[in-house]
C-alpha cells in the first residue's frame, strides 16, 4: 500500500492490521505535528508550605528546602507557585480532592475535572487531534477505602476511579489482554510484530525512527511488567485478580505495599509517559495515593496521613518521597524524544494536594508547582510568590487567610488555554497566572 493511500486507511480505521500497530503507525505519521500534552499530578496530605517553597527568584544556585529537596536536581524545568488557595467551604482532606481539579466544592454541581473537559474537547475533535482515548485517570496506591470522594477526576459530578495496576492499565491501554491467568504473560506488542514488520516498509525515515521508537519503548514495559524479578512487585499477588472496578477489600493492598511502591510508581510512569507520547491521550490526571491514605513509603515507617499530622520534620520524611517520584516523571519526559525538543517541552505538569498545611487542614498556599511546557511558552527556574498580588483576608475553605492568595482555578484555566483548548471552563475562576508565561504580566 502506498504511504498516501495509508494514510487514508488509518484515519478511517479500514487498515487490516492490529489495533496496536495501526495506533502506532498513526503516531508516527503525525510525527511532525506537535501537541501540547497536560499531566496532572496529585500528592497527598499537603505539605508544610515553609518547607515546600524555594524563596522566590530564579531557581539557579538557590538552595530547595527540606520537602522539595528531590527536586533541586530539575530546577531548570519547573516554577514553583506559592500563595495559591481553593475557594469553596470545606477544608477536608476530601473536600480539597474535589476542589483541586474541578474548581468546586460539592459534586453535586455536576462539574468535570479539567483533564476530562479536555478530553472531551479532544474526542470531539479526534480527526485532528488523533487521540483514542479522550484522556486517562491513573495512578499509586489509590485503591484504598470505598468513598467515592477519596478521588480528584469527576465527570459531571461523578467521580471517576484512577487504575493503579498496570497489568491491567497497559492492555486497556496499548490493546489487545493478558493471557488469561494470574501468572499469564502480557504480550500485547508481540501480537502486532508482524504488521508493524510490514509497516516499516511504507514508511518514511523519520516515520520509521518514531516507530522504532515507540516499540522500542513498549518492548522494555512488557519485559518489566512481565519480569518476575521486580522485587515483588507484581507477583506480591499471583493468588488474586485485581479488577479494575473493585475499589475496596484487602486485595487492593497488594498494590501499595511499601516493598512495592516503587517498582509500581517506575511502570505507572512508563506507561503514561508511552501513553502521552504515542497520541493515545493528550491529558492525563495521576494520583499519588489518596486522601488520608495510610500509605507507608520507603523510608518511613509510619503511614503518610499521619506524617502530615506530626511535625515538619516528621512530614517531610515522607513527602521527600513523593516528590522524588515526580522527579523521576519529569526526567522520563526529558529524556524521550518529541517534536521540537522533547515530550517535556511540549508537556505542562501541574502538582496539586488536597490540603495547604497538612497539620492545619487549610485551603491555601496548596503545593503547586508547573514544569515542562517549554513550547507552550512556560518559563521556567524559578519560584513565583504571588501572596503580594493575591488578595489579602480572603477565605480559602472555612479559613480566612491573613496573606494574599490567588485561585488555583485561574492556574487551571491558563494552562488549558496555553494548551490550545477553548471549551474548558472552571466556576470560580475570576483571572489568568500570565507572569510565567513567555510575553506574560499580572495576573
């Protein structure tokens, strides 16, 4: 078949080929194209703001503080955001999850997290866009309790469950299922070996440089998530079958047992990473845990809500955990390539909590922070304090703040727009963070 009449095959869906090799020869078809990815992360329990926020100025040869310190070794890539709130009543743990994405405080509103509004925005346009997916909620360790408020993605007011076993994720994912059994390998791309073989003959050399790429990528996914050496990390559980729709009961702990919720983390990231930089989704929420979890992370040996409730000292020894994992994330999109640069220069992150203050269940100075998004016209390496130019004795939660602070739904509403979307809208939002963006003041 020639590349012209391929082509149209592809965007018609009339190619006989397997689910996997015709994603992947789409992606790399649209190789030239750049698209600006969102990525979404949440972490737990706040922070101790104090700890968390560089002073502000350029990132450059200052010196982190005890909670971001993980972080110093991607200054260049990030802005840190200090003085931003969640408007709303509520101060909960829970009440902070709905607020972080959605902008509102009950879901009862029938409002949409933002990746989702994206999403939508994306499948209605996916003749452009090329997405399969519209966008994708995933996760660590997010399994644990049955209320449905320990969640940060909503879809008119009904919250939508991360999966956080990627035996499950990838082939929901990439195609095709496992082989049927606890022990059963996953071999979704050996499947497609013989169309994608035939493809790399009606490619150009760049076409075929990306698809190498792509393969190349998922083959060490499926080596890690079929290894039985990953120090536990998914035969913990060959005597269960974790199922996506199951969110409560002993099983789920598997999944975020200290031994494992390391190697757990590397594959959810991979597979978002491959997920963001194959086309499948351009929006992606990922949670870190939950609110309240008891999550115990390596190096702690006491659960993480009840760090929060400790003093710094004692919450920093696990929140230093969980922003070494972001650290991780951002250096995997460093590292693989995209057009004009890398899949970090053309991906926003954006970190949120459900709290500010972990001990004091506040709803401001939340720990926020952006990276990425270089050809989005993001400026990074450096520490933003926006208390100044936020508005002072403003109630964030049932807590009225003495400082300024700034919506985190005008943080929200910039990137959407920076990420080139038009129908996302968030209720409380009344302004735009432009002062990090390239050509950008005020507020």
């Amino acid at each position: 078949m020639k590349r012209r009449s391929l082509i149209k095959a592809l965007a018609a869906g009339s190619v006989a080929m397997s689910p996997l090799a015709a994603m992947l020869a789409r992606s790399a078809m649209a190789a030239e194209t750049q698209r600006i990815r969102t990525l979404f992360i949440y972490h737990p329990n706040g922070c101790v703001p104090d700890v968390f926020f560089p002073r502000a100025g350029a990132l450059a040869g200052a010196s982190f503080p005890a909670m971001t310190a993980p972080l110093q070794q991607v200054a260049q890539h990030l802005v840190f955001l200090d003085g931003i709130g969640y408007e709303g009543n509520a101060n909960t743990h829970e009440g902070g999850a709905l607020k972080c994405l959605t902008g509102v405080a009950t879901s009862s509103s029938g409002a949409s997290s933002i990746e989702v509004q994206m999403g939508k925005e994306d499948w209605a346009n996916r003749a452009s866009s090329g997405v399969s997916r519209p966008s994708l909620q995933m996760g660590v360790g997010t399994k644990w309790g049955s209320d449905t408020s320990k969640r940060v993605s909503y879809d008119n007011g009904t919250s939508l469950h991360p999966v956080d076993d990627p035996r499950i994720l990838y082939p929901q994912l990439f195609g095709g299922s496992g082989g049927g059994g606890d022990t059963a390998q996953i071999q979704v791309l050996a499947r497609a070996r013989e169309d994608l073989s035939r493809l790399t003959t009606q490619l150009g050399s760049l076409e075929r440089e990306r698809l190498e790429q792509h393969v190349a990528a998922l083959d060490v996914l499926e080596q890690k998530l079929n290894a039985a050496s990953m120090g536990g990390c998914l035969d913990v559980s060959t005597s269960i079958k974790p199922r996506v729709d199951s969110i409560t009961g002993g099983e789920e702990q598997a999944l975020w047992a200290t031994s494992v919720l390391a190697n757990i983390s590397a594959i959810q990231q991979d597979i978002a990473v491959s997920t963001l930089s194959c086309g499948i989704t351009r929006s992606i929420a990922f949670m870190y845990g939950v609110p309240v979890s008891p999550i115990v992370v390596p190096g702690t040996g006491t659960g993480d809500h009840d760090l929060s409730h400790q003093d710094a000292a004692a919450h920093t020894t696990s929140k230093v955990w969980w922003m070494g994992q972001i650290r991780q994330f951002i250096q995997k999109l460093a590292n693989t390539p995209d057009v004009n640069g890398s899949l970090l220069d053309n991906t926003i992150i954006c970190t949120v909590s459900d709290l500010g203050h972990g001990n004091y269940h506040n709803h401001h100075r939340i720990p926020m922070l952006l990276a990425g998004g270089k050809n989005a016209g993001l400026v990074t390496g450096r520490s933003v304090d926006l208390r100044p130019l936020g508005e002072p004795g403003k109630r964030w939660g049932d807590q009225v703040a003495t400082q300024g602070g700034v919506n985190h739904t005008n943080v929200l509403m910039t990137i959407a727009e920076k990420a080139g979307y038009s129908s996302v809208r968030m209720p409380t939002a009344n302004g735009r963070i432009n002062n990090v963006w390239i050509n950008g003041t005020g507020l």
